[in-house]
C-alpha cells in the first residue's frame, strides 16, 4: 500500500511539475516560470528536489510523515501557476485558485515538524493553524467562493467555488489574508528559531540549515504579502517574479539542507559500521571504551556498568563516577550500561539506540565480565579474610599458651626450686635426684612448648616483623639459611605472614640443605625468593596461602635439580 | 626491683632472691609502677619480664631500654621466653653495658640467676647461654667458624654471653695470656676487627653470629 501510494506521488509529482510548466508557458504573461527558460527550469528544479527529498524521506520509517509533508508541499509549489487563465479548464483553474498560496503553510509545516514530522508544542500547531487558515482558507477558499472572473474582466475558466462575485469581498479578503501572512511567517519563524535554540548541539547542528532555509523562504513570501497589500492581489509583476525566484532558491536550499543532515546522519552510520567491524576484532576488556571513544570522536567518553551488588565499575572493575551528560544503554527494559559523554554526542535518540545495538554483545560481555571481575574480588576478598581469620586465631592460641600453660611451668618451676632451698642441704639424696629429674622435664616441657607454639604462629613475626621472624628461623631452623635480603621496613602483617610461610615451608622440605633466602619490596609486592638444591614438592599450600592475597607462587628451574620459588604478594607500602 | 605481672612469680622470685642473700627493694605489675618503684628505691639491678600489661608482648624490653637511658646507674635483667637473638639484640644493641637478656625458665637455675645479677651490676652485659649456644650450633652455610678449634669456640661462647676476659679465665680456669692469645686468635680467624671496649665486643661478636645481612 505505502509503495503504491509512494509510486503514485512519484508520478504525479513529476507529472504535475511538466503540466504546470506547460500551463505557465501557455500563459506566461499570468505565470511566474512561463517567461523565460531559466525562470521555467528554476520552477522545475526547486519542486522536483522537494518531490525527491520528500520521497526519499518516506522511504525512511521515522522520516516518512515529513516526506509526505514535503512532497505535498512540492506539489502545492505547482499549482501556483494553475490559476492562470490559460489553465484551460475549469476543474484545474478552481484548484488553482483554492491552492495557489498553500505552499508557504507546508513549508512552515515541514519547518516546525523537522526531522520527525511532528509538531508537537501548541504554540507551534497554533503558528501552522493560522498559516493554513490565511493561505488556504482565506487567500483560497474563501476568495474562491467571492471571486468571479467573467466581472473582474478575467478571460478564465469558470470559477467551479463561486458563490457570489463581489470585488470588494475579494479584496477584503485578500487584505487579510495578507496580514495573517504577515503574522504567522513571524511566528513560525520565532518558534523554529526557538526550538534551535533549546535543542541540544547535536540536533541544532542538524535543524539549523532546514530553519535558515525555510526562514528565508517565508520572509520573501511575507515580503510578497506586503508588496501585495496596496493591490489586494498576488500579482506577478517584475517585484513578485524576482521575490517568487528568491523563493525558489530558498526551497532549493531547503532540499540541500535535508540531504546534508542525512549526509550527516550516514556519517555517524559508518562510524558504527566500523564500530561493528572493530568490535568483530573483540576488544580486550576495557577496550571498548577505547573503541567507543574513537568511533564516536569524544575521548573524554566513559564507559559504565551497573554491577548487581549496586555501584558503577568500568569492564575491569574499578569503580567509576560518571559526571557530566549520561545516556543509559538500555536493552530489555534493562540498562546494560552508562555513557558519559560530552555534551549533545548522543542527543539524537536514534543514535543512542544504534550504538547499543552496534555494541549489543560486546557490551553485554564486558559487563557481564565486570560482574565477574566484582565477583571474583568479592571472592579474594572472603579468601584473605578466611587466613587472616586464622592467623588471628593462631596468635590468641599462642598468646594464650605463653600467658597460661608456660607461665604456669615457669612459676612451678620456680616453685621447685624454692622448696628444694628450704630443704636446706640436708636433703636425701633419692630426693634430690627426684626433684633434679622433675626440673629436668620442666625444662624439657617448656621447651617442647616454646618449640609448639612457635610452629603453630611465631610470635616474633607479628611483633617484630618478617626480617626478624626470618633471622629466627635461620638460627632455630634444620636448614642452613644464606640471608642475602631482608626488607628494613614492615610490610603488613598479611603479606609478612604469606611471606613467612614461604620460606618455611621450603625450609620444612629442604631437610639439611642449604637454602639461599631473599625477601624485598618491590613496586608495592613484597617478593620472596627461595632457591635450594632442589624445588619444594609441594607448593600449592604455599600458592593457596599467597593466592589468597591476589599473589603469585612461581617456580624457576636452575641448572640441574635446583630451583627457586618465588613469591609475589602485594603488600602495603 | 622485680617487675613481672604475674604475681605468683613475682613472689616466688622475691623469696628465691632474698634466700640467695639479695635485697629485693620493690615490686612492679606494670611499666609505669616499674618506674615510680627504680625512682623511689632506686636499686642496683632491675629484673623486667618481657612481657606486661597491655599488650604482653614487648612492653619489658621497652621499659628496660627506657631505663637504661633514665637510669644509666640501674642495671636491668630482662626475662624473656623468646629464644630469638633479635630480642637480646634491641635491648643490647644502644646500651649494652649493665643490661642482660635470660629465658624466663632460669629464674628456677639460683646459679645463673644470681651470675647475671652479679654481672649486670658491675656493668657487663649478659646473654642467656641458651641463645648463644644456639647460634653457635645453627646450621650454616660454610664459614670460618669451621676453622676454630674446641677451645677457640668455648672462649668465643663466653665472649658472646657477654663476658670479659677476666670472667672468661675465671670459667675455663685459664690464664689471662691464654685467653687473650684465643680471642686474637678467633677475631683474625673471623675477619672481625677486635675492639678494646668489652661491649663493643659483645655486639660485634653476636652480630658475626646472627649474621645478619645488610637490611635493605
């Protein structure tokens, strides 16, 4: 249906401009683009790019009611010329005189209705109420139905709309048809002027050369108006011809003017064709920013993603704070992600809708892939809790071994020795030698104890830090420890206690050979090196154990057997 | 003065110590007692437990190393259950004269106890024996400690737990010519430059044990 109906304007449209043309030069002395070549080519040249815009713009689904407005209003450019005496019959002439001042209203019409075809602020409708009333109602119609041309001295087809001749109604009404159109080209003007004014910079970028034409066309017809008033009709003297070619220049700036903003509007299209190819290249996470950013030509855009748990982070999880314009990407009711951008980049809502749909998928995979990233920190962070839980732990049981079970022993101990004094040296030596056995294993239990507790956390490591907790072990440990590096400052008792147990786990599987140890600070990571005769078998408590602090166990093989572990684990500076 | 938190203890020593013929002039749960108490009595020596209120971790050691610049004339004894010779190291390591470290559990030993007593309060610095002998038996990577000969360990134990030459003679029942041809000796065997100051001495030989590396 759309298709016939677009055929059938196609056809008439061009139609109607070669039977104009022809009327005008059949009676060029009436016409505006009879007299001359270039006057005729002008008339045909501004209809029929209103006509082909107009179609063009109908076959683009948001554009199709401006199209139709434009093409009505290059046929209503036409029939300018069909109330001309030489018009032929009385059905064209009639017509010609209903319509001949319906174009200015038209082009107010499309002006006010750009780009969607829809008038939507009342004061806009009212402006258009009044254009169609003056130019069709009063200066057509209404003049039509008064307007008698065999007493006006006109050699004219009949009038098919006369009710009554009267002159003086004529004129009358003529009169006021050209005040209104003094009027509402003002308003219409001011209102579109106005709307530019308040539109974002995007959409003012791309109705502005429409309102500058269209502007000019209505002033040249308001210009006519007056010119007219003194005669009570529109005429076609040397002043009306030279303001009518001044209009169809504008017409045809008008045209241009809506092809450039589709010229504009493509442009953007294939910035998002490459956005599409760029994204087939899938971006690393993060990178579509970059892409976005590029396609866009905006490199302050930033790119957000709502995560479940509340928050915005961007695609590798770092929270973010969006100032300035947003426009939310949205996709099943669901909004996929933010933009931030500078201002007016994505006024137009359709290019809002493009980008997402561009970037459907590599959206939706970033976000899902910083509701991952948030996730997993979610999860490191449980995990450092959990061993940080436990080393606490630990330390109270050793706190609570030293200030209980060995202090007790001490006092006993001490005890021991009081009563042995008082005993005097008088003392039976089968008792004696009971009391030196119970000392013996006093002394014996409080160094199983000491030796207990420090397995279970050494004390020293979270009193007095890695370095010392290090030398300590060096000096009580089974394996010979080479010392090349310890860190002079404290690191934060996670990574010192991650740190720690590197180093004492491979000192637990060297057995007797000789370790060569070196712990340093490093770019914010405290690295731990332990290389020895061979490589510890078991390193995953010891990957579990730095993992949990977002750190890394790596293993390098040395000549032969040997090897070194090493121990990356970010730590406070 | 003894300053120990827990009372059973500080009693118990208090009996042990004025059975051994010492005059026990005061008795501390607390750093701040501990001070107001060397003030009022102003003794010879003070026995500090490492660990007091509030925290009970090293509130003693750093007590100690405050009265050793308040009071240079006290000596102080502290009491430790830490074998690290880190601990020894940051009370010696500013004032060593007049200052000793013991594992707690040689408050039952009368012997020791009072030797370290004796020896604070002349002003020479004593490192429990356990310690020391730990760092000398610790396992090592090759060193010149392999050179020394029996006897050159013994002196250089001794040396180590602080003592002068005097105490080291007394102990090996050797003469003084001996014992100083052995430090010679141990210092050139080392590589350690030998120091006239007895302190000094001290430091630099524990040091050479602990071994440690330069702190980056």
């Amino acid at each position: 249906m759309a298709r016939i109906l677009w055929t059938a304007a196609l056809v008439a449209g061009i139609a109607l401009g070669v039977f104009s043309l022809a009327v005008a030069r059949a009676g060029a002395e009436n016409s505006f683009g009879g007299g001359s070549a270039a006057a005729g080519a002008a008339e045909l040249a501004a209809g029929y790019a209103l006509l082909g815009v107009g179609l063009a713009a109908m076959m683009h689904r948001r554009q199709a009611r401006l199209g139709a407005i434009l093409v009505a209003t290059s046929f209503a450019w036409f029939l300018v010329e069909w109330n001309n005496p030489a018009a032929g019959s009385a059905l064209i002439f009639t017509i010609g005189l209903a319509l001949y001042a319906a174009a200015p209203a038209l082009v107010a019409h499309a002006m006010l209705a750009y780009p969607d075809g829809r008038v939507g602020w009342w004061p806009g409708r009212l402006g258009l109420t009044l254009g169609y009333a003056g130019s069709v109602l009063v200066l057509g119609l209404l003049a039509a139905a008064v307007f008698d041309p065999a007493s006006e001295g006109c050699q004219c087809p009949r009038n098919l709309l006369l009710v009554g001749g009267s002159t003086g109604a004529y004129g009358s009404l003529n009169r006021a048809g050209f005040y209104m159109g003094l009027a509402w080209p003002l308003l219409v003007i001011l209102l579109a002027a106005g709307d530019l004014v308040r539109a974002t910079p995007a959409r003012r970028r791309l109705a502005a050369p429409v309102v500058i034409a269209g502007g000019a066309y209505l002033g040249l017809v308001a210009t006519d108006f007056a010119y007219s008033l003194h005669r009570g009709f529109l005429g076609n003297d040397g002043l009306d011809r030279r303001l009518w070619l001044g209009e169809a220049a504008a017409l045809g700036a008008l045209s241009l003017a809506v092809i450039w903003a589709w010229v504009r509007a493509r442009r953007t299209r294939f910035a998002l064709a490459r956005l599409v190819i760029e994204l087939a290249e899938s971006p690393p996470p993060g990178g579509l920013r970059d892409v976005l950013a590029g396609v866009l030509r905006d490199p302050s855009l930033v790119l957000a993603y709502p995560l479940a748990g509340g928050g915005l982070a961007d695609a590798l999880c770092r929270p973010v704070e969006l100032n300035g314009e947003v426009t939310p990407v949205v996709r099943g009711g669901q909004q996929v992600a933010l933009l931030s951008h500078r201002p007016g980049l994505l006024a137009e809502p359709a290019l809002a809708e493009e980008v997402a749909a561009a970037a459907r998928l590599a959206l939706e995979n970033e976000r899902l892939q910083a509701e991952t990233r948030s996730q997993l920190a979610d999860l490191r962070a449980s995990r450092a809790r959990i061993v940080q839980a436990g080393d606490a732990e630990r330390r109270r049981l050793v706190r609570d071994l030293h200030d209980g079970a060995q202090q007790r022993l001490v006092t006993l101990s001490l005890a021991l020795r009081l009563a042995r004094t008082r005993l005097g040296p008088g003392i039976d030596p089968a008792l004696a030698e009971r009391l030196d056995e119970a000392e013996d294993e006093l002394r014996a239990a409080l160094a199983d104890l000491r030796e207990l507790a420090q397995g279970i956390f050494p004390v020293i490591l979270a009193e007095e830090g890695l370095s010392a907790a290090v030398e300590a072990l060096a000096e009580a440990g089974p394996a010979p420890l080479e010392i090349t590096a310890l860190p002079g400052e404290r690191l934060g008792s996670s990574a010192e206690a991650a740190g720690y147990f590197v180093v004492s786990e491979a000192v637990r599987q060297a057995a007797s050979s000789t370790l060569k140890v070196s712990a340093a600070r490093r770019d914010g990571r405290l690295v731990v090196e332990v290389e020895g005769d061979s490589v510890p078998a078991e390193i995953t408590d010891m990957q579990d154990r730095v993992g949990a602090l977002d750190g890394s166990v790596t293993v390098l093989h040395g000549p032969g057997a040997r090897g070194t572990i090493r121990a990356e684990i970010p730590c406070e500076s | 003065v003894i300053a120990d938190d827990e009372v059973l203890l500080r009693d118990g020593l208090d009996r042990l110590l004025t059975e051994a013929g010492f005059d026990v002039v005061g008795k501390a749960g607390t750093a701040g007692e501990l001070h107001r108490e060397v003030e009022l009595a102003s003794p010879d020596v003070a026995i500090i437990d490492i660990k007091m209120p509030p925290t009970h971790t090293d509130e003693g050691l750093v007590a100690a190393k405050e009265l050793r610049v308040s009071h240079p004339g006290v000596g102080v004894l502290v009491l430790s259950h830490y074998l690290a010779s880190h601990y020894a190291m940051r009370l010696l390591e500013e004032h060593p004269g007049g200052a000793g470290y013991l594992l707690k559990e040689r408050v039952s030993g009368v012997g020791v106890l009072v030797d370290a007593l004796t020896r604070v309060h002349e002003g020479e610095c004593v490192v429990d024996p356990t310690i020391v002998s730990r760092l000398l038996r610790r396992a090592r990577p090759a060193s010149p400690l392999g050179h020394l000969t029996g006897r050159e360990r013994e002196v250089l134990a001794l040396m180590a737990e602080g003592r002068s030459n005097k105490g080291i003679c007394e102990r090996l029942h050797l003469s003084s010519k001996t014992v100083e041809g052995h430090v010679r000796s141990i210092f050139t065997k080392l590589g350690v430059g030998e120091s006239a100051d007895d302190h000094r001495r001290v430091l630099a030989v524990l040091n050479y044990l602990r071994s440690a590396p330069q702190q980056l």
